[in-house]
C-alpha cells in the first residue's frame, strides 16, 4: 500500500527508491534465513577454468582469497544452452565442485590492481557496447572526497530521501556511471543503458560487501569501513542507484516465475554435497524450506514490485533479435571472464552472480509464460541456476541492507564530533 511512491523513481522501472528500501527490510531477513537451508546453501561451480582472454598471473595468495570447499564430485564440461545468458555450472555434470556458500562469505580480500582492474577493464570496456568508454581512464575531476564526504552521504535531500534525481546529490560524482550513460543516451538504445547498468549494480554490490566486511589490518578485525564506503559508493550516487535497479530487476524476475518456483523442488539438495546434519533433517528442512520460499515469493509478488519494472519495453524494435543476441554474447563472455578473476572467493561470488542476473535475465526476456509454466516446462531451470538467482537476490538485497547500516554509522559520527 502506497510503497511505490509517485516521486524519486528509479531509472528505466516505474519503482520508486523508498519501494525497495520498504520491500528489503521485510525481505532481507527472510531471504537471509532462505541461503542457509541445504537447497540454496550448495553451489556447484568449476573454480579452475583458465582464463580464456590472457595469461592470469595476478594470482591473489593472501588467506581471505581462497575457498572451504565441501566434498569433490568428479569431473566434467560446460555448456550453455540458447535461452541460456551465461554459462551454466550444470549440477549433473561432473567439473567443478559444491562449495557451502556460507563457510565462504563474501567480503574484503585484499584482491585489488592490476588484476582486478583489468577484469573489471575487460567487462566494461570490450562487453558494454562501448558504454564506458571513459571509464578507466577518467579520474580527472572526481571530488576532492573529504569535503564532499559529508553531503554526499547526507546529499542534499538527505541520504536516505532520494530526491527526483534519484539520490539529490549525482552531481558531486565524475566519470563513471549516469554521466557516461547520459552522454550516451542520444545513440544509445534502451538496452544498451540497461546492460550499463546490471554491471555496474553487480560491482558496486560487490563494493559495498567489501567495505561492510572489511578487515582492519591493524586491529585483525573484520567490521564496516566507512571511509571505503564513502570512496567507493557514497560519492558515486549512480552506482548506488544501479544496485536499486538490480534490485528491481531479480526481483521482477523472480516475480514473474514465481508459479514455477512453487512448483520446483527444493527438497533436493545434491548428495555428495549435504552433510550428514544436513541430510537427516531433509523431510522436516524440506518443509521449511518451501514455506520460507514461499514466504520470499509473495513479497516479490506484491504488486508495487511486479509492476515496478516492464520487461515488455525492452526488445520491441525492428533489430530486437540482433540486440538481444549481443546482449546474450556479452552477458556470456562476461561469465567467461569470471575465470579470469584470480581470487577464488571473488571468481565463486562473481560466476555465482552473473549466474543469477544471466537467470534472471532469461525469465524476463527469454521465456514466455507458457515456458514458465511448471507443468508444461518443468525442467526449465537447472537447480544451479535456481541457487544462484536466489542466492543474488541475497547479495543485492544484503547490501541494501548494509547501506543503511552505513547511514547510521554515518550519523553517529556525525552525533559524536
Ligand atoms: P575497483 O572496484 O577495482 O574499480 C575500478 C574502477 O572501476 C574504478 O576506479 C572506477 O573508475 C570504476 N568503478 C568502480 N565501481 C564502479 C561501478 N559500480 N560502476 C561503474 N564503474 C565503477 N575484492 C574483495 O576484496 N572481495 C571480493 O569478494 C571481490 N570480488 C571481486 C569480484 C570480481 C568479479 C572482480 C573483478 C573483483 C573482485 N574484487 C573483490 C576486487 C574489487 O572489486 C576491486 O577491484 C578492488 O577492491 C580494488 O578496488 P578499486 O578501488 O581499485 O576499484
């Protein structure tokens, strides 16, 4: 009632800020609790892939980079089907290995430079339509952060009331972000923007994970780093403003296949990956686990959400077939460089995330309703697929979370000085 506020609608949905900032404090939680049952908890995905684009030397050997692996599973192929926008960790094949999502928790590891650049580098620059173009190269002009820090983070309608610009304060930020798809816009179609966008909502999701779980090298304590949200995040209001639209745009997703979910089963977690704990409690865990989804479903089902955003909009024109065949090709070569990240928990978190967003996109631009239908289409989504959509509504919605964890850090500094 009343949660998608006429004012401050995030670009390219009919959604406004304050909507999902409402809808998360009802769906973290619950998404929260959803990633640890067993079903959700077990990603299958090959962490040994060599980068197919150059030789990655950038190997990160500090403790934080590396994986706790659940049992091996043999070895296998991948494969992407049509529909299909990524690469797919196919559960029944057997590369890779299932790694316990929550023994791994996405957070800072000291992965940075040259490697990390020139993943970020290859994503943007060769597979974003030449969008950001700037990019890299363009940290001329960004603020002088310290004096814009304060109004950045409170900006001028208040940080946590995005004005119609979306955050009341994008002027402060350079470079990156609305400018470039702004001074792009005249010749550059919808979903080219919208493409921008979903990657630059996934690094800047990953930024916020980074900065909320950050260790103090000093301390050896792991805890929110204000300064490295404020550098990162803060300053740029656009990035923040694309992890909204990724918000809107799983959700819509999930949304739109929610008959479906309720027809999956997700009693079923793969053997060779559930522990013993795990796999005594299955029938009661089963359960739980449907009528938590359930739960999950409903609220991304509520129509403020589900009307929120019109994938109807995209894709309609004469060269629609052509667009979203480079849109697939990008979004694919994108999950190829993901081996190319030399950080195994950044590579887990980065495929399981383009996973999930490749999914999501697929639901929305890929599949009518009567493939969605469960009876009809049953075995549409792979379990790996399912796992990683869920399990990227829970970063985004995570750092959504922690955003306002921010603001409130922010304005205790603020109380205290
Ligand atoms: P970077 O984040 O590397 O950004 C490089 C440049 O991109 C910036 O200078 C800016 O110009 C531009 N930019 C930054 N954010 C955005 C945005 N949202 N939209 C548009 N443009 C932007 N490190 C960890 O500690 N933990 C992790 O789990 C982790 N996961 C990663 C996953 C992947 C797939 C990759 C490629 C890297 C990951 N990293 C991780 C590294 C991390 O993302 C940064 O690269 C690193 O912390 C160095 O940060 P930076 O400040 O140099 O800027």
């Amino acid at each position: 009632e009343g949660y998608c506020s006429p004012s401050g609608p995030i670009e390219h949905t009919s959604c406004a800020y304050e909507t999902i900032e409402a809808v998360n404090t009802e769906l973290f939680p619950k998404i929260h609790e959803l990633v640890e049952h067993p079903f959700f908890r077990y990603y299958k995905v090959d962490l040994f892939r060599e980068c197919p684009f150059w030789q990655e030397n950038g190997f990160c050997m500090n403790r934080a980079c590396s994986v706790e692996e659940t049992e091996e599973d043999g070895p296998s192929s991948c494969y992407f089907r049509d529909d299909d926008f990524c690469f797919i960790e196919d559960d029944s094949t057997p590369d890779g290995q299932y790694i316990d999502l929550t023994l791994n928790p996405e957070r800072f590891t000291g992965y940075a430079g040259d490697s990390s650049h020139a993943v970020w580098r290859a994503i943007y620059k060769e597979n974003c339509f030449g969008l950001s173009e700037a990019g890299f190269a363009s940290t001329a002009g960004r603020p002088a952060a310290k004096e814009q820090l304060a109004s950045a983070v409170v900006g001028a309608g208040g940080f946590s009331t995005p004005n119609e610009n979306g955050w009341g304060f994008s002027k402060l930020s350079e470079g990156w972000g609305t400018e470039m798809v702004k001074s792009a816009s005249a010749e550059t179609c919808e979903e080219k923007k919208l493409y921008y966008r979903v990657i630059s909502g996934l690094h800047a999701s990953i930024s916020i994970h980074i900065c909320a779980d950050y260790l103090d090298t000093t301390t050896g304590e792991w805890k929110p780093n204000l300064q490295c949200f404020v550098n990162r995040l803060a300053t740029h209001p656009e990035r923040l403003s694309n992890v909204y639209f990724n918000a809107v745009l799983v959700l819509r997703a999930i949304a739109r296949a929610a008959p479906y979910f309720r027809a999956y089963d997700v009693g079923v977690a793969p053997r060779t990956a559930i522990s013993a704990k795990d796999s005594c409690s299955t029938t009661a865990g089963d359960k739980a686990t449907r009528s938590l989804l359930d739960e999950v479903l409903s609220i991304t089902e509520r129509s403020d959400i589900a009307s929120g955003f019109d994938e109807a909009a995209f894709f309609q024109g004469p060269d629609a077939p052509i667009l979203k065949e480079q849109f697939k090709t990008h979004f694919r070569n994108v999950s190829r460089i993901m081996d190319c990240v030399g950080c195994d928990k950044c590579r887990l978190w980065g495929k399981l995330q383009v996973s999930g967003i490749g999914t999501a996109l697929k639901i929305l631009f890929a599949l009518d309703s009567k493939q969605l239908d469960p009876k009809r289409n049953p075995d549409l989504l792979q379990r790996s697929e399912v796992v990683a959509l869920f399990n990227t509504l829970h970063r985004i919605s995570e750092s959504l979370n922690s955003v306002e964890d921010f603001r409130q850090i922010y304005a205790a500094t603020q109380l205290a000085e």
